[in-house]
C-alpha cells in the first residue's frame, strides 16, 4: 500500500548513511540487531540477488513484499495469467528456500542444512548431535530417497504450518 | 428512571474508558509454544463482561421492575456476576471441540482473566449497594475503576512473584525429589491465599505463577514428579468441577433457596444472549483495526455462543447477603437457571455449531523436526526482515524477551544440567528419538539382529517418520500411546536402563532407516562390518580385562581426559606416566592418587559442548594398545612409578617403548578410516601377547610399586554420564556379568553419525569404561594393573 512503500523508502533513505541512492552489504551489516541474528548474513545476502553489491529502492522493497500479508481478496481477483504475487505462500516458500539453498542448485543438502543447524543452534549441541539432527531433518523431508530436500518436499514438509500468517508482517500491508 | 440513567451513563461512559487497549499484534503461531509468549499478547476480551453487565440491567429494568423490588445497584450487582464467563465451562466445552488455537485462547483466556472484572465489579457494586446509592459519590466511580487495574496488576504480580519462588525452589531438589510436587501445589495455592488475603484477584494470581514457572519448573522437576503434579491437578480439578456443580444441582431442587419470578429469568436469558454477542461484535471491531489475522464472523459466532456461566456466578450469588439485597432469592433462582441453560444447552449444541459452521478445527499434528527447525528459522528471518524495515514489531519483542530469558532467568532459575541442554530443536529430536525407541521396544524388536529388522512402513517415508512408527504400533497391537507427554511416564521405568535402551535404539534405528536409503555416506556400510569385528575383539578384551581384574589387586583410575589431554596429541602414557599425569593435572582430574594407573581414555565419543571445537583438531587415532601392562611393568620396576613426566602435553618419553612394541603405531597419524579398523584387528594380537606376559609378570608384581591403596579416583564429571545429552543417562555401571552386552549395545547405541572409526574405539572403550564405572563404584574391586593406551586412530 501506498503508505508502507512511504515508510519503507524513509527506511531506506535512513539506512543509506551515504545517500548514495542504494544499499550495499555494508548498510544492511551496520543495523546493529542483525548482527546478533544467526540468520542475518544470510538475510542481508538475499537482499542481492545475482550477486550484485548495490540494492535500490526498488529491489529493497521487492524482497521485503515478501512479508506482505497475504490478503483473501486478491487471491480471488487476481488474473491467473499473471505471475503470482510476491507475497503469495509459495513464493514466501521459496524465499525461504532460496535462504537455505545457498550454492542455488534448488535443493537442500544435508550439508546445508548443517550449516543453518550450526548458526541457529546454541552451543550446547554438540556436532554430532547436529549432524544426527540434520539427518534426520533430511531424512523426513525426503521423499525420492535423493539425500536433500527439493523446493517441493520443502513446501510438503511445511503445509501444515501456517506460513501465510507466520512469514509476514504486519505493516507492509 | 430518569434518576436511575444518570448513574447509569456516568457508568457507561467509564466503562467505555476502561477499556483495555488490546496489545500488540499478535502473530500468533498456530502451535502452542511452551512458554509465556502465547497468552501473553491476547488479554484483549477481558472487558466483555462489564459491557454486558450495563446492558443487562438496562433491559432488566424495564422488564421486570414492577415484579422484583430491587433498585438499580443491585440489578448492577447481578448484572455483574452473572456476565462473567466460566472457565471452568468453557474449558469443558472447548477441550471437546478443538476449535483453533486463537479462538481456544481468546475465550478460555477471557474467563481466566476476567475474574478480575468480576471481583472488581462485584466488591464495587456491593459496597455501593451497602452504602446505599444516595451515598455514592462520583469519587467511588473513579476509584472503582482504580481498583480494577489495583486488582488485576496486583493479583498478576503476586502470582509472578510466587512463580518466581517456584522456579527458585526446584532448582534445588535434585535430592529430594519427593518434595516436588509438594513444592508446586503449595506454592501455587499459597500464591492463591496470598492474593486472597490481599483482596486482590486470586485467580489471576494463580494463573500467572502457571505460566510464569511452567518452564523452568518443568526443566527443574524429575519426569516423574511432573507426571505426578499433571495428573493431581487433573483429578483435583475434576473433583472440584463435579462437587461445586453437584451444590447447584441441589440447590435448585431446595426451593427454599429460591423464588421464582418469570420476567426475570426470561429477560436474562434472553438478554445474555443479546448482549454478549453485541459486546462481541464491537471489540472484534476494534481489534480487527489491530491484528494481523482478523478475526471473522464465524469466530465471533463461536466466541459469543461461547460463553459459558457456571461455577463462580453461582458462588458469588450464594454469597450475597439478604439483608442488603432483598431480592437474592430471585437472584438465586436466575442465576441457577442461567447457569443450567448456558452449560447445557449451550455446551451441548456448541460442537455440532462448530461442525455445522466450519469453524477451524485445531489441527493436531506430531511434531516434525523439519518443522521446529523451519519454524525457528522462519522467526529469525522475521526477526531480521523487522529489524531491516526498523519495525519493532510482535518478533522483535519476542526475541528481546528470548534474549533477556536466556541470560538471566534462565541461568538463575533452571538447573545446570537442564540449562545445558536446552535448545528446542533438540527437544524435539529426543522426543522423536525416544518414541521411536519406545516403539521399537515395543515391537519386541532386537537391536542386535537389526539386519532382519523389517519396518515395513518405514520405506514409506513421507515426511513423518512417526506415523510409519504410529502404523506399526497400531499394527502390533501394543497400547502404547504415542502422546508426547505420557512418554514421559513411559520412561519411569529403571532410568538408566531405559537410557541405555534408548540410546542403543536411537543408533540401532538410524541404521534400519538409513539401509533404506541410497545413501552416499562412507560410513555407511562400513559400519555393519565394523561392528561385527569390534564385537570380537571386544568380547576377548572384556575376557582377558576379566581376568586380570581377578588376578591383580591393583587399582585402575581412568580419566576421561578431555580435550586438553587430546589436543596434546598421542596419549602414549604407560602407567607411570599416567600417574604424572595425575600428578601433573590435578586440577584437570582430580586425583590425589599419585600412583594410580590412569588409564587414559580418549574417546571421541564426548559430546561435551565445549569440546566440539576441539574434536576438530583430533587427527589422530585412537588405537588400542594392550601392551600396556608389560610396558609398565617395566617401567614400575625401573623407574619406581613415581617419577614425574612432564606433563603429558608433551609426549611423554614413553613413546618410544610403545614404538618399540608396536612400531607401526607411529604411522597411524592420519590414517583412514579402514586403516583404523585394521589397526584394531591387530591390537587384540597384540594384546593377547601383551596380556600373556603381563598376567605373568602381574603375579609376580603382588605389591606393585604403585602401592596407591585401592583409592579410586573420582572423575569430576563422570565424563560418559555427561556426554549423554540428556540427563537421566549415566553412563552404565551395568553389574558385572552383563557388562558384555550392554556396553557393547550401549556403544552400538550411541554411535550415532559418526565415522566408524569411531566404532571400534567406542566398543572398546565402552567396556572400559563400563569397568571403570565399576571399580569406581565398588572400590572394593582390585583392579587390575593395566594401562591400555588409546592413540586414536585416525581419521579424516
């Protein structure tokens, strides 16, 4: 809506110390709570897609219209024919996916998942601990026996959860 | 009349301004997290009651003046106990319904938290009435409103403080673990009393010190002491719902209690209805300007049919008294009737209207790790995205409120070994561990002959192993209930049996499961046959260690040493230097034992946090040297057994006699895998000859120049008991006799993913360790006189 994109380009402009008009990592990396995120690497990283090193206003508040709230009307009135809307459950999933999936290749080894066990686990799990997780994590997502876990097994193992109401927030309404 | 508005719209107008803003958008997941968080942000509704009350007597007013002789304040009065709605009801009704989470909470958390309201109101409005209403004041108003935060806030605070206690206490009963439930039930009906006495809203207090100390309380208290407070308070809870609802069964019969009046009981009956739904319809507007999930027509339909009277409307109606208000009879009467009809009719037709609506029903799934670790992700992400957008939003102050918990509350009010562990994730993956585990006990399965193990629906692996599990179960016709909580009570059998069970299950699932898949693992296959040759050799080991625990009477410390002890590398200590060893690191394990053979085990097993990082460094092997004894024959007779090594950081001088016997050790560095298990085949060669001399030279040795008495050394932390992630395990002291196969099944048990190197060190070490769990336990045992070396064998 019209007064969050408002907002959120007085959020941008207030991240970009150096008004250069886009964001690099730097800008992202100085918001001081993101730091203590174990995730916050990767967030800032899927704020530049392609491996660009700038993000404009308008890439910003693209990914971003992923956490729109999913509103029923639209669903109703949208035009199949067009590409779904950011903030559809799918394509929330796949931003998700995307934040797992870091070498791109569409699935979810057990290596990565390791790797995002590692940073969100606290250190009292010990690493085989983590990597009998990890397993097992793979193992119950996996249905074509391949060892990861492919965009649509991801989005099988999560239907039950709520996704639409859990990956958005409430003001970019 | 006209007098009687007057009061009435001062009354509503603050009412109106009493109000409780609804809180902060609440996001709310759909699956219960333990903790504070859900109920935090729903204290919204609390206000229906108080609505309803006005609108009541208005209409009561009108109707039925010229019946019943009771002036406006008493109408108040009754206005205001007969809105509040029950929990005691409400919880019947709904726990059979399983509507959705939000709507479960939103109602069930308003008659929980109402109470206040209805204290509140009720006190007010009975003073007013003793006062007589020409001496109420506009000042009384204020105050009346004043008090209602004074009540809930206070109530609230009290009950936090007794949580707090709770929480406290526990922490403290490892011994004593039969006071538990004591501590939980007092505490909480003191914190009820306290607030009793206080004239705040005992309700609330009691409400709040649940929530408060569920956490830590639950981390603090032994299962089955959780168990036993779960299930008094349910039998408690059913008891007091039955009697107080058998006084009102009888109460209606004596009809001296009572007097009739149709207009009234009519009109209320009608007008609670009435009411209630409109106070509905309103606040769900208003929080609908708020929420991130509205809240639509079919919720509302649910939430105003939903409100149930019982228990504390009668209580409090029984409780006035008849000189002040002339009309409590037909109060009484009303009362009863609108109880009956709202629990009965109400309670009966509600499900089919939850059918017949398609409300959302509460979908009960097992929990998957996928999901807890989606999930987790998931909030981080949110976390984040609200940080970039510089939103404070519901996950910013969830987080905050995580991060304040973890570093204080926590610390203080859980104990050490339950803070250690405790990560959700990991929660939840024990949970699915011991259900599979119990399951598969139940299935008579035999861990051992894994390889016949046939799960017929595990290749059928959607994302639920657990319902493959369910299937069986069913199947079987074992009555085990797969309910999260009541495996707890499962669990109440021998614990470290069940332990050892489990953790023997948990390695001996993975491999069922894992046979199935295409797995690329290198270990994978490896393991079966590694396993099969390290059952060899450890049952000759375990015969020889058995003989020479008879033969000799000396005493064997072993230390688990931990990683300083392998980031120095080659543990090649003979007994002497092992003795240093003690010596030189006493801090690090403990002994005064100066002489005593350390029997230096290394296993790559620990899964201590604190070694994680180091266990990266091992590049070497652990390899089992036997020709311990001879090796330190020699040197006790050489050196005299108590010279001091340098520490054995540095590699001790020893070596070099291991080089000597077993020259091919040296290579061992960084060897693979498959080198390893050949090494341990020709250890147990190795050991053979090595034992055979050492039994001769053993005897010969009666009074070893280690004249250490039989002490045994303690190990500070009994390494193996705290390796086990989860508590309850202690490494097993298993008598004797058995130690054969526990240890051994133990020890397949606890391999978990692991390399298989890890395999034939850990059987062997397992045993060893078995024994000297057992020597340290009964000290009366002579132990032998070995010193067995673990160079680990490597791996990368």
């Amino acid at each position: 809506s019209q007064a969050s994109l408002v907002r959120l380009h007085h959020r941008f402009q207030a991240l970009d110390r150096s008004k250069k008009g886009y964001l690099s990592r730097m800008d992202l990396q100085r918001i001081g709570a993101l730091a203590v995120n174990p995730l916050g690497d990767r967030i800032i990283e899927s704020f530049f897609p392609d491996g660009g090193q700038q993000v404009d206003f308008a890439g910003f508040a693209r990914v971003l219209a992923h956490f729109r709230p999913v509103d029923d009307e639209d669903i109703g009135n949208r035009d199949p024919k067009q590409p779904e809307p950011l903030n559809s459950r799918t394509n929330k999933l796949r931003f998700a996916f995307q934040l797992y999936d870091l070498d791109r290749d569409g699935k979810i080894s057990r290596h990565e998942m390791l790797q995002v066990l590692r940073l969100m686990v606290g250190v009292q799990v010990t690493e085989e601990q983590l990597e009998s997780i990890a397993d097992r994590t793979v193992q119950e997502a996996d249905e074509d026996g391949d060892g990861a876990v492919s965009f649509l097994e991801f989005t099988k193992s999560l239907e039950k959860m709520n996704i639409e109401q859990k990956m958005s927030i409430r003001i970019l309404k | 009349m006209l007098r009687a508005a007057l009061p009435l719209l001062g009354l509503l107008l603050a009412g109106a301004g009493a109000v409780e803003e609804p809180t902060q958008d609440p996001g709310l997941p759909g699956e219960p997290p333990p903790g504070l968080e859900l109920f935090r942000w729903q204290w919204h509704e609390v206000e229906a009651p108080y609505l309803v009350a006005l609108w009541i007597l208005v209409a009561s007013l009108a109707k039925i003046a010229p019946k019943v002789q009771a002036g406006l304040l008493d109408f108040l009065l009754f206005g205001s106990l007969i809105s509040a709605v029950d929990p005691v009801a409400v919880l019947a009704v709904f726990e059979e319904v399983h509507v959705n989470e939000t709507l479960f909470i939103i109602v069930f958390g308003e008659s929980l938290l109402n109470d206040a309201v209805t204290v509140v109101l009720y006190k007010v409005c009975n003073s007013f009435v003793e006062m007589g209403s020409a001496n109420v004041r506009a000042t009384d108003y204020l105050k009346g409103v004043a008090s209602l935060f004074v009540v809930s806030l206070g109530g609230a605070a009290v009950g936090l403080v007794f949580a707090f206690l709770l929480a406290l206490t526990t922490r403290f009963t490892k011994r004593v673990r039969i006071i538990e439930p004591l501590l939980v039930f007092l505490l909480a009906y003191a914190a009820y009393l306290t607030a009793e006495m206080a004239s705040l809203s005992a309700i609330l207090a009691v409400t709040m010190c649940g929530l408060g100390c569920k956490k830590y309380v639950e981390a603090n208290i032994s299962h089955k002491s959780r168990t036993a407070v779960k299930y008094t308070m349910k039998t408690l809870a059913s008891c007091a719902e039955t009697i107080i609802f058998m006084l009102l069964g009888i109460s209606a019969v004596d009809s001296s209690k009572w007097a009739w009046d149709s207009g009234l009981v009519l009109g209320t009956l009608f007008f609670i209805l009435f009411f209630r739904a409109l106070g509905v319809v309103l606040q769900t507007w208003v929080l609908n300007q708020f929420r991130l999930v509205r809240l639509d027509k079919i919720d509302q339909v649910v939430m105003s049919y939903g409100g149930l009277r019982g228990a504390v409307a009668f209580a409090l109606v029984i409780l006035l008294d008849r000189m002040k208000v002339p009309a409590k009879d037909y109060f009484v009467a009303t009362t009863i009737v609108v109880v009956f009809f709202t629990v009965i009719v109400q309670g009966l037709t509600i499900k089919p209207l939850v059918k017949w609506l398609k409300v959302k029903r509460s979908e009960h799934h097992k929990p998957t790790l996928n999901q807890e670790l989606h999930e987790h992700t998931f909030d981080h992400i949110l976390a984040a995205v609200e940080d970039v957008v510089g939103h404070h939003g519901y996950h910013y102050w969830r987080d905050r409120w995580e991060q304040f918990d973890k570093k204080y509350l926590s610390q203080l009010l859980m104990r050490r070994s339950a803070y250690r562990i405790r990560d959700q994730i990991w929660d939840v993956y024990y949970r699915l561990n011991i259900r599979d585990a119990i399951s598969f006990v139940d299935q008579g399965g035999h861990v051992l002959s894994s390889t016949g193990l046939t799960l017929p629906s595990m290749p059928s692996r959607n994302s639920v192993a657990e319902t493959s599990v369910t299937n069986l179960l069913r199947e079987s016709g074992s009555g085990a209930c797969l309910d999260l909580q009541v495996i707890d009570t499962v669990r109440s059998g021998r614990d470290r049996e069940d332990a050892v069970m489990h953790h023997l299950l948990c390695g001996g699932l993975y491999k069922p499961r894992r046979r199935y898949k295409a797995s690329c693992s290198r270990h994978f296959i490896s393991e079966d046959a590694q396993e099969r040759q390290d059952k060899e050799v450890f049952q000759q080991n375990m015969k020889r260690r058995l003989e020479s625990f008879k033969s000799t009477k000396h005493n064997i410390c072993f230390t688990k040493s931990k990683p300083r002890l392998r980031k120095t590398g080659h543990r090649k200590k003979d007994g002497v230097a092992n003795a240093e060893a003690a010596n030189g690191k006493p801090q690090d394990l403990g002994f005064q034992d100066t002489a005593a053979v350390i029997l230096t085990v290394e296993s790559e097993e620990e899964e201590e946090s604190d070694s994680s990082e180091t266990e990266k460094e091992d590049d070497e092997g652990i390899i089992f040297v036997a020709r311990a004894t001879s090796e330190v024959l020699q040197e006790g007779k050489v050196s005299g057994n108590l010279e001091v090594c340098p520490s054995p950081r540095i590699i001790p001088p020893s070596p070099t006699c291991a080089e000597k016997e077993l020259p091919w050790k040296s290579g061992q560095g960084d060897l693979a895998v498959y080198v390893s298990s050949e090494t341990t085949k020709i250890v147990p060669v190795e050991m053979q000859t090595g034992w055979n001399q050492s039994m001769s030279s053993l005897e010969s040795l009666a009074s070893p120049p280690c004249t250490q008495a039989p002490t045994l050394t303690h190990l500070p932390p009994c390494p193996l008991g705290t390796e086990e992630p989860q508590a309850p395990l202690n490494l097993p002291s298993d008598p004797h006799p058995s130690f054969a196969f526990p240890p051994s099944l133990a020890k397949a048990g606890r391999s978990r993913s692991e390399s298989s190197a890890d395999i034939p060190q850990q059987q062997e070490l397992q045993p060893l360790m078995g024994h000297k769990d057992n020597t340290r336990l009964s000290p009366g045992i002579a132990n032998s006189h070995w010193c067995i070396q673990f160079n680990r064998g490597g791996w990368l």
